[in-house]
C-alpha cells in the first residue's frame, strides 16, 4: 500500500505535477516536514502559510492574490 498527495498547475503554455508517494507508516513523517516548510512562509497579511496550492497561487485566487509567479 502506498500514500500519495499531489497537485497540479497550468497556465496556457505549461501543465505540471508534482507530489509525493510513501507508505503509510512513512506519511507521518512527511507531513510534518511539509508543515515545517509551510511554517517558513508568511502570507501577504502575515499569517503563516496554511496550505500551499499551485493552481491558487497562478490564478491569484483567495489568501494568495498578490503572489508574484516567479
């Protein structure tokens, strides 16, 4: 058995995907190093960074208008 999480993004010229795959034992593990790095970033109104969304983020959508795409 495995665990998976990915995500996606586009914009008119590309589509990507990326992700993670472990064992569930493993997940643990991998969930709290995301949520280490998630901790790093501030949003534009100063709160820590939640969750991070790639097609969100390109399209300016919600918590994350304003991000540049570079």
């Amino acid at each position: 058995m495995v665990a998976l999480f990915a995500d996606e993004s586009y914009d008119d010229h590309t589509y990507t995907l990326g992700g993670w795959v472990t064992t569930p034992g493993q997940w643990p593990i991998v969930q709290k190093h995301w949520r280490d790095m998630l901790a790093t970033i501030t949003m534009p109104d100063g709160t820590p960074c939640k969750a991070f969304h790639s097609s969100l983020i390109n399209s300016q959508a919600k918590e994350f208008e304003g991000w540049g795409k570079t």
